[in-house]
C-alpha cells in the first residue's frame, strides 16, 4: 500500500489484528491456479508479496514451494501474514514494513513480484511509479503477478471526493481507483504481458515478463 496511506492501513489493521485471518486464508493453503503454474513454469522461486495484507496470497505461495517475503506499509500487516502462515507450519523467507513506492530492496532482489489489488488503491501517478519500483527489484526475465479490483456499483456509495485523475478518496482516509480491463492495459501499456486472469472476485490478473 503507498506510503501517502500509511497512517490509513495501519489503523485500519491495529484495530483488526486480532481477527481469524488464518481462517480467512484457508482458501488459499495449497492454492491451484494458472498464475501459480505460470511462475513454476518460469523458474520463479523467490517472491516478494507486495502489499501482504493479512497474507491470503503469501500463504498461497509459501504452500507451493515458493519463497516468500511479505511487504507491506503497515507493520501490522506484515505481522499478521507471518502469523497467518505459521499457524500452517509455514515461514516467511523476509518481511519489511515499507511502501511499494520505496522498497528499499536492491535491484533484482526477486524471481517475481505478486501485487494483488494494491495498485488500485493509490492514485495513477503513484501506481506508475509502484510499477517501476517493483519492476526495479525484480530480476531480467523475472515476473510480475498484478491484479486489479474492477468497477462495483457500491463504489460510490459512501462519502467521498474525487481527485483529479478520477481517483476516489473516502472519508477516511482511503484512495481507490477502480480500473477495468482496458484501464488497467493502459496503465501497463509497453510491458510484456504474458498472461490474462480473472480472480476468484472478479479480479483482472496480468502477469508481465521484466
């Protein structure tokens, strides 16, 4: 999640911390899916999780055999994954508290890079400069799994404003831009684009080739 939002997920995790996550998640231990395939396909072994949330996809990955390191704004956040996957008898192979706007990571840190529903919580400048940020730390030839929230009808629902670029900032505190598919290609328009998905929301999932 952007730096701009830090204090917003914080709280927004402080006050939910205690929480069954390792419940909500259960979906996910052992997950199969084509994304999974595609990043076993490439030799991908070492993922970061950008914007780990409470750990859904990081548990997913851990379960494969993958390598997983949880990035997160929020320091509960990333608490909270590495909870979520011992309760699975699983480990995190790193974890930081830090912006997907500035990782801190060295360039081409990682195999792959998973980004699920993050980049549609910043304004389009930001995820733009996301983009190049998790592009930076994933190495030649690795794979960056990105997915997007697509337009709901309750999106506007509560109080909000809107800002310039059509971004949505609610009242307290948290920026969405909702994208749909053709929105979400030209955000990534010049990248190789190696596979399409859909979510188990009704997610798009784009995988890019660095």
């Amino acid at each position: 999640m952007p730096a701009r939002d830090g204090d917003f997920w914080e709280r927004s995790w402080k006050r939910d911390r205690d929480r069954d996550y390792a419940s909500y998640a259960a979906p996910y231990y052992r997950l199969a899916s084509p994304e999974i395939d595609v990043f076993r396909a490439h030799d991908i072994r070492a993922v970061c999780d950008a914007g780990c949330g409470y750990g859904a996809y990081a548990l997913a990955l851990a379960s494969n055999g993958f390598a997983v390191t949880a990035l997160d704004v929020s320091a509960t956040a990333v608490e909270i994954t590495g909870r979520v996957l011992d309760r699975y008898g699983l480990q995190l192979a790193g974890r930081r508290a830090a912006s997907v706007l500035d990782t801190g990571w060295p360039d081409g840190a990682f195999d792959g890079v998973v980004c699920f529903s993050v980049l549609d919580h910043m304004t389009v400048s930001d995820a733009e400069a996301a983009l190049r940020e998790l592009g930076r730390i994933t190495r030649p030839g690795g794979l960056l799994l990105l997915a997007f929230d697509t337009p709901d009808e309750d999106d506007l629902a509560t109080e909000h404003d809107i800002l310039p670029d059509g971004s949505i900032r609610y009242a307290g505190g948290m920026v969405f831009h909702p994208y749909d598919v053709p929105a979400a290609e030209r955000l990534l328009a010049g990248r190789r684009i190696i596979h399409r998905g859909t979510g188990p929301h009704g997610e798009f999932i784009a995988i890019i080739e660095k």
